[in-house]
C-alpha cells in the first residue's frame, strides 16, 4: 500500500497534522494527483543536488500537465493550471528548495504514520503538539492584530492633531497680523477666547496621544517579553527536535508574520513621534507634553527596535552535510556543508546593504586542542527570497572546514574528551543601519560535532542526538564535561524516530521494550530509570567489543541498506532476547520463524525457526547474515530459497510460516526480486542459500552456519574442469554439504 493511501486511513486527529503540512508552497492537490510518482523519486538527494532537482522540477511540472489534460472536471482542470503556474514562479530558480519541501513532507508523513503505530506518543512529541500551543498562538495573532489597529487608530490621531493645530497656527497668525487699533476690539476679544479654546483642546488632545503611545509601547514591551521571546525560543527547541528525528519544524512564517507586524507597529510609533517633534516646531507652549514625554519615549522604541530586530536574526537550517541530510551538526573536514540564516522582520530598504560573515569557533573555550577554520568565502548579502514571504536569507552552501596544526600547551578538559564529545559552533554577523539606528546582529548554529573519518559518524551523532535531548541551551560547548543523565522514557521516543527518520517505521512499544531490557537489564521496566551517557554510547555491552549504541545503529544502517521493504511491512519482530524467542515459537506449528536482529554481531541479522520430533521441540537459528552477505541476495530471496540439507537428506526449505502463522509466500511474495536469467542461449541460474545441519547430541542446538558468498564462474570453471567425467548431481550434492552459497544451473 502506497505511503500516500496510508495516510488516508488515518484518524481524524492525525489528518489535521498532515493537514498543516500543506500549503500554498506544496499544495495538497499535487501530492495527492502525483502520490505514487511523488513516492517513487528520491527528494533527500534532490534536495542537496541542484542538477537532480532541476531534473526533477521539470518532470513534476509534465506529470502534473498529464494529470491536468486527463482531468474531466473544468474546475479542477483550472486550478491545476493555476497551481502548475504558482510553482513555476517559486521554483524556477531555485528547485531545490522545492526537493527540500517535499523531501521534508514525506518524511514527516512516515513519522505521523509511525505514530499511529504507537499506543502513546513520547512526552517530547507531546509536549510540542498540545492544544495549549493552538491557544497560545491564537492569542498571539489576537494580540498582535489589537496592537495593529491601535497604531493605525494613533496615526488617524496624530493627522487630526496636525489639522487642530494648523487651524490654530492660521488663526493665531490672523490676529496677529491684525493692527493693534482692532485688539481691543470685541470681535477681537471674542477670537483670543476661541484661540484658547483652541490650545486647550490641542494640549488636551496632545496629552491623548501621548498616554495612548505610552500604553501602545507597554503593550508591545509585554508582548514581546511574555510572548513573543517565548514563542521564538520555543520554535528554536523545536528546531533542535526535529535535528534528532523530532516532529516537522513548522512556524517560521508565523513567527516572522509576528515580529514583521510587531516592527511595524514601532516604525509607525517613530514616525508618530517625529511627527508630534515637527509640530512642537509650529507651536508649543508653557507645559507642552510632547517634549516632556518625547524624547523618553524615543529612547523606548529605540530600544525596543533594537532587540525586536538583533532577537529576529536566525539559523533557519543548521549546518548540514549534503551527503548526510538527515544527519545535520555533524561536519567532516574538507567536506563542503551548507546552512542558512533568516532575518524575521521584513526590512526590504536594507537588502542591498546587508553582508553577512561567518566564523567558526569564535571565543573558544581555554584549554581546546583541535582548532579549525573556513577554508572557503565565508561572508555573504543577504537577498529576498521570491519563494517564501519575501524574508531576508543567505544561504551558505560551499563551507568547507579545515582544521589547524595542533597549539602547543597543555591540554585541557577537550583533552579528556573524544573527537565525537568536543563540540563547535559555528557564528554569524552582520551589521545595518535602518532609520537611523544601527544595529549589530549576531547568532551561531547549535553546537556542532567536527570528525576527520566517516567511521566517527556513528559516535557523532550520538553526541548531537545527547545534547539536543537534554538541553535547550544554545551553546554549551562543555556540555559532555559532565552529560546529564537521560531518562528512558525520553531516550526510547528518540530512539524510534531514528527509525522512523532512517528506515520509514518508528518501534512499537513492544520493540521499545526489547530495547530497554537489552540497555537496562533488570531495570527495563522503570520508564523513568537515568540512562548515563557513558552507558548509551561509550561501554561496551557486558561480554560485547561494542557499545549500545553502536549496535544500534549498524542495525539502522543494515536496515536503510538492505532491509528496507521488509522492514516496512512489519516483518521483523527485531529486538526479541533468544530467550524470549524460544517462549514465541515452542508452541507454533513446525516451521514458524520469526526474524530478529543479531546481539552478538554488529549489522546482522538472524532466523530462527522451530522443529518438533517425537514430542521434543528444537530451534534452529541461522548465522546473522551482515550486509556483505546481504548484497549478494536480497533477504526476501534468501527467505524464498533457504534450504537445508541434514545427514544426506535432499535440501529442503524449512522455513513454513512467519511468526505467528503467516504463511511465507504471501507474507514475502510481493518482496521476491530475483528471477532466473532470461537471456538465450544461456543455461537460466540462480542463487540458492543453503546450510548444513549437522547431528549433535547437546542439549543446545546448535546454529546453523550461513552461506558465505557466491562462488565466481573462474571459481566454478576450474572445478569443473577439474572434475571432468565425474557427475554433476553427485558434485553439486557435495558442494551443497560444504554450507557454501554456488551458482547452480537447472534446465529450463
């Protein structure tokens, strides 16, 4: 079933997260007119390779031309039409942005999908999808919209002030152009009356606007203390979420929504009060307000302008490899990274000036050993972008690392610590001047994990998976001085969206389980039990060369490598203890197997199946396979065509049912890929996975040794020759018994 008709049988409450994904950028129409051609293309790579998008850009645009000209209804055919013209203005320049899209919500479609595998989401997931959150930000639109319309209520005000006044200057300059004969004058005592009136009004209305500006500016200054600083930090730790596999980073738009409208709201009160000190110019009097209130309230909205504008300066896409785009914070030397930073409040007179540089490891830490800088160009303008709101970006996207020759000097804590647990960070500046204020900009990405070696990615990872679990900070670049401890309850949910992430199905609570019996042993079933770091990633498991997590993830690879589809179906009970497996099978017909990942074996994979003779029940498990058996036959086809040949028996497939009791071919048959060959005149071969069983009267079976890899043809064509007149059957009998994986040839 195609990710996309999964979807569609979701609960209501899980449609209206996929219902967020879509939108104007990426409309819903096209994913679902395109479903299958949409899943069939590979965005992760489109997304990181501009020739591949292009590629890809141009055919989406004839599938959905196809699509429009096959569509009977006229409604739907013209907005099609319009939707096909909408992408051909955001992305023609620049598909990949439209790769990334789409990469992103798939992704996130088979986290949603994991998720309603689940019993229960994980209290991170939780805490960021609530409804507390939807109400919070209704208020924040709400709040934002009153301050809006009390500033355009205080422009038609101030306009009001400036007509008063101007009446009065024009009355006032009337009299006094009158002579002096004519001042004493009834008529005349009669307009000096109304001239006072007149200033009495104006000073009334002055003082209006004026405490009106003032609560104006409170309001905002609570806003952006209680609500919007807050939102942002929250969009920023969910950043730091969705690094680590968390749920789809969403609200940028909103955020710059709010602070472009909260920016707004001050220019306007500047240009307000500079307005006011021009007619304090015209007229002013004994107890004028404005240029008693004025000049402090300036320095106010100064301020807050200020920091309003240096707050909305971020890392909009963390440093990335385009190699690794799933694994982001993680950069190799002499490998180019890319990273993006947005400015949240729309200032289009500045986005010729705006250069922005980067810098890596500004203000080290004392005592750091290893020390690197950009190799490439590392300042940048910053532009509007056409397919987004118009927002201010740069993106980086040839960095390049290389690192320093070692300082002498004694080493401090880094000295201690592994290439993987040293972290750096990478910052950027910029510098403009708007209406007269100068403001100096500064951010940094999250902490980053330098390595030399792709074998230092396993621990890496690991490392940036620790960090951004257990702390929002921004920069703690000590951070594995001394790690804090993690609970299980949060380490499990993240742990499953690497598989959600790497391999498209998150883990059941089931498989949740295994792993914490697998981790924590008899304190498995204590949610909140603290987890060290040292446990996760550095020791190795009792009687093992590996750690934890290093086995954890050789099974994640060997998954994403070669075990994709079978994984995806549910196939593969996984994280099952022998002892456990035995308790599932004893009692299943003959035959039953289920599949297991290997403990004993980095990357490996196992099946056991169950046998009963006279009454006694035995269990057969063969050797894990790894991925360099695995790519030699694809593990479905190895399924289909095990045999076992036992004391001279003619081989046999003792593979039945999967556990609980699917049968084998309609549980794997949509996954066998090989066929014989079809090419003439050439004898049809295939590959064919066989083991020996050998009779041992212990009491514990012993497993079954798998295949090595298939004998080449100048292997075959020497035995052959070798063997001369010698039968064929009894040969291939006897290759069978060595447990060796051969091309044998049948006639067909």
């Amino acid at each position: 079933m195609s990710q996309w008709k999964q979807i569609q049988q979701l609960e209501i409450r899980l449609l209206e997260h996929v219902d967020y994904l879509y939108d104007d950028n990426f409309p819903m129409d096209i994913r679902q007119g395109l479903a299958s051609w949409i899943e069939s293309q590979d965005w992760d790579t489109a997304a990181n390779d501009e020739s591949m998008a292009a590629v890809l850009f141009t055919n989406l645009l004839s599938q959905l031309e196809r699509v429009r000209s096959q569509e009977q209804n006229f409604l739907q055919r013209h907005n099609m039409k319009i939707i096909q013209q909408q992408l051909q203005v955001k992305y023609r320049t620049n598909p990949a942005v439209m790769a990334r899209l789409i990469s992103t919500c798939l992704r996130e479609e088979r986290r949603i999908l994991s998720t309603a595998c689940m019993q229960e989401q994980g209290p991170l997931e939780k805490s960021l999808q609530n409804s507390v959150a939807l109400e919070r930000q209704k208020n924040m639109d709400n709040r934002v919209g009153i301050i809006r319309g009390s500033v355009q209520l205080m422009d038609q005000a101030v306009k009001y002030i400036e007509d008063m006044q101007d009446d009065f200057d024009f009355r006032y300059k009337t009299l006094q152009s009158r002579e002096s004969s004519d001042r004493n004058s009834e008529m005349m005592k009669q307009e000096v009356t109304r001239l006072q009136e007149m200033l009495n009004r104006l000073d009334f209305k002055r003082k209006e606007i004026l405490s009106k500006m003032d609560v104006v500016i409170k309001d905002i200054d609570d806003l952006m203390t209680s609500q919007l600083n807050p939102e942002l930090q929250d969009w920023k730790r969910r950043q730091q979420v969705a690094a680590i596999g968390g749920p789809l980073l969403t609200g940028l738009d909103q955020l710059q929504s709010w602070f472009t409208l909260t920016a707004q709201s001050l220019f306007q009160i500047k240009r307000q009060l500079d307005k006011l000190g021009e007619l304090v110019v015209k007229v002013t009097y004994e107890s004028d307000p404005i240029p008693l209130q004025k000049p402090q309230m300036e320095e106010q909205v100064k301020y807050l302008i200020y920091h309003l504008i240096k707050s909305s300066f971020v890392v909009e896409k963390q440093p990335c490899m385009p190699t690794h785009p799933q694994k982001p914070l993680i950069i190799k030397t002499g490998v180019q990274f890319t990273t993006k930073v947005r400015l949240l409040v729309k200032l289009p007179e500045v986005d010729y000036q705006l250069k922005v540089k980067t810098t890596f490891d500004k203000d080290l830490p004392p005592g750091r050993v290893r020390q690197f800088f950009i190799l490439t160009n590392n300042t940048k303008v910053m532009d509007i972008e056409d397919y987004s709101n118009g927002c201010l970006s740069v993106e980086f996207r040839h960095l390049q690392l290389k690192e320093k020759k070692y300082i002498n000097g004694t080493k401090g804590l880094e000295g201690l610590l592994s290439v993987t647990e040293e972290l750096h960070s990478l910052s950027f500046e910029a510098c403009f001047t708007v209406q007269g204020l100068t403001i100096d900009l500064e951010t940094c990405s999250l902490p980053l994990v330098v390595i030399s070696n792709v074998s230092q990615l396993p621990g890496g990872w690991a490392s940036v998976m620790w960090y951004n679990l257990l702390t929002d900070e921004p920069r703690n670049l000590a951070f594995f001085g001394n790690p804090p401890r993690a609970s299980w309850n949060q380490l499990s949910e993240v742990l499953s969206w690497q598989f959600s992430t790497f391999a498209g199905r998150g883990l059941n609570k089931e498989q949740l389980t295994m792993l914490g019996e697998k981790l924590l042993g008899q304190h498995a079933s204590c949610s909140d039990y603290q987890v060290s770091w040292s446990k996760f990633s550095k020791e190795n498991i009792p009687g093992k060369t590996f750690s934890f997590w290093m086995w954890l993830d050789s099974i994640l690879e060997l998954i994403k490598k070669h075990l994709l589809a079978v994984w995806n179906e549910n196939y593969i009970m996984g994280f099952v203890s022998k002892e456990m497996e035995r308790t599932l099978l004893k009692d299943r017909e003959p035959g039953t197997f289920l599949l297991r990942f290997s403990e004993s074996h980095l990357g490996g994979i196992t099946f056991t199946w169950v046998e009963h003779d006279n009454g006694d029940v035995k269990f057969n498990s063969v050797e894990p396979y790894t991925k360099n058996r695995l790519s030699a036959l694809p593990f479905a086809d190895i399924i289909r065509d095990y045999k076992v040949i036992s004391d001279g028996v003619v081989p046999e497939n003792p593979l039945k049912f999967l556990y609980p009791d699917i049968p084998k071919d309609e549980a794997f048959g949509p996954l066998y890929n090989s066929q014989p060959s079809k090419v003439h005149p050439y004898i049809p071969s295939t590959l064919i996975p066989i083991s020996e069983l050998r009779s041992n009267s212990s009491a514990t079976p012993p497993s079954c040794q798998s295949p090595e890899p298939p004998m080449t043809p100048g292997e075959f064509d020497m035995l052959n020759e070798h063997l001369c007149l010698i039968d064929i059957d009894t040969v291939s009998l006897q290759a069978l018994a060595s447990g060796g994986l051969y091309h044998f040839y049948f006639k067909g």
